[in-house]
C-alpha cells in the first residue's frame, strides 16, 4: 500500500539499501481511500507524485457541512494557501498513488519490490532482523536492519511483535456506494466534499474521477451484509440523499468495519509499526490514510539518517512519542467528533454542531484554524518544530 511504498522510496531517495514485500502477486487496484490532504501533497511533491494525483484526480477546493433542510456553511481551502503548496484537497483513488511510487521505486538499483511475497514471521537480535516469507517457491529469509510493518489493519508483523491495538469497534458499518448521478444539479452550491448532518442517517458526499460521486452511509448493527447491499435497500439509501423517482445507478458497493483503535506501542526493537498497522479510525475526514503516509515520512526519514550515520540511533526513539499522540488526540479525536456530530440526535447537540460551525466559518481566523487541522497541516507542526 501507499505507507510501505512511501517508506521505501524515502529509504531509497537517501540511497538506502530497501526491500518491499508484497503478499499479492501485483499491486491491488481496490477502491479504499480517495482523499489526499494539502500535508500530504506537500510531502510527495519530493518524489512528483502530487502532480500526477492532481492529473487523474479532482481538485476539491472547498468542503462544507449539511443538514436536509437546507443549510450549510462552506470552508474553503485559499485561506490557508500560506501554509501550503496545495491549498485544496485532490480526490483520486490511493491505488494510483501506489502505481506511481512504485514505477519511481523501480528507478533505484539498490530497491528491490516482491510480489507474492507474504510474511510468516519475524526474529530480531541486537545485529538485525530477519523476516520469514512465504513465495510460490517455498519459505525464504530476508534479513535486514530495520523492519517496517506498513501491512494494514490485519497486520502480520504487529501480531508477530506482540502489540496490541487498543480501542473499540463502532456497531455499525458504513456503507460506500458510487453513482454517476449528478448531485450538483438538485443542492444549492454544492461542494465537492459534503458532509450531511441527520439524526435519522447522516451522509457524506464526495466527488471523485468518473465523473462520480462516492456516498457513505452508516447501517445499523443488527443489519446483515445480504440486507445491507441488497439492491432495494441500497436504492432505499440513496432515495433519501434525493428522491428523484428513478432508480439510481450503481457502480461499487463497499461495506467496511468502522473502527478506532491504536497500537499499544508503535515499536520493538528494530521493528516498527506504520499506518493501519499501528492506528485504525472512521474513515470521516479521510486522515487514515494520510495519517499513515505522514509516519512513514518521518520514520523513513529517521532511518535514512541513522543508516547514512548522520545521526545516533535515538534518533528513532522520537518515533512513536512523535507519531502515536497524532493517532491518539488527533486522527482518532477529529473522526470520532465528526461522526458525533452528523449523527447527534438532541435538539441541542444539533443546535450546537450548527452554531459552532457557522461561527468557526464566519471568523476568518478561526476558519483558517478549522482549515489547518482538517488538513492535518497542524498535525506535523510539532514534528517540524523538533527536526
């Protein structure tokens, strides 16, 4: 995924010696995260990959909150425009990314990318690391420095270090749904990314190549799977974004688990932990994925350092104090807060939710504040003050 190969392209930039092992037989083309904020552009631009996810992606330069009454208040993007090189969000499937890192990996003689390589297990001692993978020609072992586990929310390599991911599960799953219908026509000003509050089923609107749009829905836990994406009851959902009196088209239908959990310990020995490997939360306001790119920046580069012999090996203990609080009080904080306040069902809490943004969007100063977390630009500026 995105967070390993971002991690080795940082590794190989520095002219680090750099394995990536890949259980599938070739890079996924699955249709899971779709955001990149203004911080993670700023942080591929290194290796001209923001340029091409602006290419075969959509620029999204405003975002705004929504109730089916009619209101809603819009941020937009420019006023942090000081802060950032790309002052939007691009909306493109992290797949594309993925293929992009990977053809700039390919450059590097000294990195290598194995497909069909899946890990078995981990030994460690004071010299290195050695991993077991499995391939269609037996068990082979890799040995290296330093092991990073950017292998998802399953993660082999955190189970094989004995972390534990600490948290809850949400009841309810979200629902993914894309349709070529155009939504732009019915809502006044629509932006490209809106979020809809309801106490009986919020929604979440965002554009995305297609043209598209990808709609979220929450389903109550005692739905089943079959219930959930039979076609009557996903058409019953989108009938109530808007009834229109025609059965929308349907292209994909994704189901996902919801939920906030954090490693307990983000590394052991020379082993680390690194995107869904480490922090898992709600995919509202898209910083799972982003999140997960940000550590492998500031962990490879850490690396690189202390293999070049640019820095002592604490360097690497200012890992996890610098990566877990940003899943702990900020990631996890902000996603579980949107969902709370789409869902709120008290008169006041929804009072409240809209009062709070109407004020936040009318201050200038408060909307760049707003702006500047959302973007996770305000989650590095404490990793950039100590580099």
């Amino acid at each position: 995924g995105p967070v390993g190969l971002v991690a080795a392209c940082v590794l190989a930039e520095a002219g680090t010696r750099v394995t990536v092992c890949e259980a599938e037989d070739q890079l996924p083309e699955n249709l899971r995260a779709s955001t990149f904020h203004p911080a993670t552009l700023d942080l591929l631009e290194q290796f001209g990959a923001s340029a091409r996810l602006i290419e075969m992606g959509l620029i999204a330069r405003t975002l705004q909150y929504r109730d089916r009454d009619g209101w809603f208040v819009e941020f937009d993007f420019a006023s942090i425009a000081d802060h950032t090189r790309h002052p939007f969000r691009v909306q493109c499937e992290q797949y594309k990314l993925n293929f992009v890192l990977a053809e700039r990996l390919r450059r590097y003689p000294h990195a290598s990318l194995r497909f069909g390589a899946r890990l078995t297990g981990v030994e460690q001692s004071a010299e290195g690391v050695v991993a077991d993978i499995a391939t269609a020609s037996g068990t082979e072992r890799v040995a290296g420095t330093y092991l990073i586990g950017a292998d998802g929310g399953r993660s082999v390599v955190r189970e094989a270090i004995g972390v534990k991911l600490e948290g809850f599960t949400w009841p309810e799953r979200f629902l993914v749904v894309s349709t070529p219908f155009d939504f732009t026509a019915h809502f006044e000003r629509l932006a490209p990314v809106s979020y809809f509050a309801d106490p009986e089923e919020w929604f979440f609107l965002l554009r995305v190549p297609g043209p598209l749009w990808r709609v979220m829905f929450p389903t109550r836990a005692e739905e089943s799977d079959a219930s959930i994406m039979a076609p009557d009851n996903v058409q019953r959902r989108m009938q109530r974004v808007l009834a229109h009196g025609e059965p929308y088209p349907i292209g994909h239908q994704t189901l996902y688990a919801v939920h906030q959990r954090v490693a307990d310990r983000y590394r052991v020995g020379r082993v680390f932990l690194a995107g869904d490997a480490a922090h898992l939360n709600n995919p509202l306001g898209g910083m799972g994925m982003n999140g997960g790119i940000h550590d492998a920046f500031s962990l490879a580069g850490k690396m690189a350092h202390v293999l070049r012999g640019e820095a002592g090996v604490s360097l690497l203990d200012r890992y996890e104090p610098e990566r877990r609080p940003v899943a702990l009080d900020y990631v996890d904080r902000i996603s579980t807060q949107n969902k709370r306040n789409l869902e709120a069902r008290d008169p006041d809490e929804r009072a409240r939710f809209r009062r709070e943004m109407e004020q936040t969007a009318a201050d200038p100063q408060q909307a760049k504040a707003y702006l500047l977390r959302i973007a996770m630009i305000a989650s590095l500026q404490p990793q950039a003050d100590q580099n």
